[in-house]
C-alpha cells in the first residue's frame, strides 16, 4: 500500500484526535505522540511497529528486533492494523459528532474484532466515550454511560484505557452526587501511575459540588502552585478555580484567571478555550454584564461548536441572555432555543430552558 498524508482530525470534548493513516509496504500500528513526548525513534511523531504489550503505564511497539516502550500519557491515539470497517466507520461518525450512530458502529466493531484483543479493546472504549459524551447532554442517558463504563473498568482493568475510563466513572458519579461511589472510583484512579493528580482535582470538584467552596479553593490552589506551566492538571484546576470564585461572587478575580488561561492555551485547544469562555460568560452574566457575556458564549458558539456539552452550555447561557430586559431580544433567544431543540434535544440545558419564564 502507499503511504497516505497523516491527517489530524479534532472530535469530542477536545481529548481525542485520530490519525488516519496508511502504511507502506508492510502493515503495521501506528502510535501518535503527543507533542512534548520524549519517546525515542519516532519519525514524525509516529511509532510505527506491532503494538505486543498494553497496560495503563505503557504501550510496547516491536519492529523487527526491536521492541519500544512508549508511557501511555505520551500516547494520543493508536491507528491499529487490521481494524474492521466498522471501526472506521464509528471514527468517522464521532468526527462528524454523530455519537448515536458512532456507538452502535463501535459496539459492533468491538465483536467482529474479538480475535484482535487490542482493537476489541479500543473499540469497547470508543463505545463507551461516545455514550459517556452523550450523557453529558442527556440525563437520560447516564444510566447507560455509568453500566458501559462499570463493565468496561472490570473488563480491561490493565488495559492502557483505564485510567481515563474510570476519570469518565468519576465525572458521571459526580454528577448524579454518588459520592460513596465516586470516592471508590478515585481510589482505584489513584492507583495508576499520574493517577494521583487527577483524582485530587476530581475530589476538589466534590467539595464544590457540595457547597465547600473555600475549602476547594484552597486546594485548587495547593494545585495550581504544584503544577508545570501550560500543563492540563494547573489548566483545570484554574477554571475549578475560577468557577467557585464566580459563585463566591468574586467576579473580577474570576475574570482576571479566566483570562490567564484563554490567553495561556493555543487557539486550537478547543476544549480549554470553550470551557474557559462559557465560564468568563458565567462570570460576566453574574456581574450583571449582559452585553459583554453575549460576546463571551459566542466565542464557544462560533469558534468551539465540536466541544458538545460547552457549545449545548452557550446556546442556553445566550438564550437566557437575550431575555434579559437589558438586551430585550426574545427572537433571539427563541433562535437559541430553536438551535439547542435541533442539535441537543435531549440536553439537561434545554430542559431548564422550557421550564424558564418567558
């Protein structure tokens, strides 16, 4: 086969990218680096090679006699050889941000590859991530997020997904406030090797879940001290920062991170840019700021529209906002409504929406 263009294509939640990619005269897997990895012998940014070993610390390539172990945190997806059309076919669907079809598309690759234990693997996952952003949307669906990723953890508990497997446990738990269940979630996250940090942010969103906010406040902090420059752990904890500075009606301190951390992510960080924006909207929508919030959510609406659950988050926030006596635009916030009914119409957001006066 001859080499194609290696082509980078953003989906959901800005975590995950995938390579489309052929290869050579020889079949092989493909891993893609991240960009500050210091793995050796990668050309491009690719390993290529046959993946022989997965856990949740390390992956290992072996091409010809020589084997590569690649951390599983410098690893952002792996193109594996010998996948079934379905499994393309699901990539493609979660491209294009339609996670219904994807799912279906994944739950079945995940049975015709069941000879190939790593793309079993890979697929079962991509089930449950679709499913998993889905709930994020939908309430309704959470129960089967929650059941997918339950079988998932005890399935392949030292495959190389686990740790962002049970980190999407956490979340969901965190939501429904299953704190006993969440707690045990995050002991097993902290387990895994980088473990630790993620769970301690997750812990500190529960005491905000729960009211604490001076307390969250001071560990964020703890957080934010402890953590490199322009690293994810110090960029979430900056904007669980900023929202609990927001509820304290702490608006200018909020405003001052929120934009330390839009001015220090690139441009094409779409899931910290859409996070970051929505949440200086909050901000400026708490501080009774309308008309500059308004420009706020639009950068999520017009710039960040694949990050699902922040763009289903700024459609509500500026139909809300086009309400509001100062901007009077109810046209407007009907267009918003009407958007959100079109491309999230199972969304929590819309739910509030209609049972909102008008």
């Amino acid at each position: 086969m001859s080499l194609r263009t290696v082509r980078f294509l953003p989906v959901l939640a800005g975590a995950v990218v995938f390579p489309l990619v052929a290869m050579t005269a020889s079949l092989a897997d493909i891993v893609t680096l991240t960009a500050d990895a210091t793995t050796k012998g990668a050309s491009g940014g690719l390993i290529r090679g046959t993946v022989i070993t997965e856990t949740p610390s390390k992956v290992e390539v072996k091409l010809g006699n020589t084997v590569t172990p690649i951390p599983t945190n410098e690893i952002v997806s792996i193109a594996y050889d010998g996948v079934p059309s379905s499994f393309e076919q699901a990539r493609t669907k979660e491209a294009a941000n339609s996670l219904i079809e994807a799912g279906d598309l994944y739950k079945k690759a995940a049975t015709e590859a069941a000879s190939k234990p790593f793309i079993a693997q890979d697929a079962a996952f991509g089930q449950a991530r679709v499913v998993t952003e889905l709930a994020l949307n939908d309430a309704s669906k959470i129960a089967e997020a929650t059941a997918l990723l339950d079988s998932f953890t005890r399935t392949y508990k030292n495959g190389r997904h686990i740790g962002p497997a049970l980190e999407s446990l956490a979340k969901l738990q965190i939501a429904k406030e299953n704190f006993a269940g969440v707690e045990a979630t995050l002991k097993e996250m902290a387990k895994l090797p980088g473990g630790e940090d993620r769970a301690g942010v997750l812990r500190i969103k529960i005491l905000t879940k729960k009211g604490n906010l001076d307390q969250a406040i001071g560990e964020l902090d703890k957080v934010i001290a402890a953590s490199s420059a322009g690293s994810n752990r110090k960029r979430d904890a900056q904007l669980a920062k900023a929202e609990c500075l927001v509820s304290l009606k702490k608006y200018a301190d909020a405003e001052t991170l929120l934009g330390t951390v839009i001015q220090g992510s690139a441009a094409e960080d779409a899931a910290t840019q859409a996070s970051a924006y929505n949440s200086l909207g909050d901000c400026l929508k708490a501080a009774g700021r309308p008309k500059e919030a308004i420009y706020a959510y639009l950068h999520t609406d017009v710039l960040f529209s694949k990050e699902k659950d922040e763009h289903a988050r700024a459609l509500a926030a500026l139909a809300q906002l086009w309400r509001d006596p100062q901007l009077n635009r109810p046209d407007r916030a009907e267009e918003m409504i009407e958007r959100l009914k079109a491309e999230y119409p199972r969304s929590p957001y819309l739910a509030t929406l209609q049972g909102a006066p008008r």
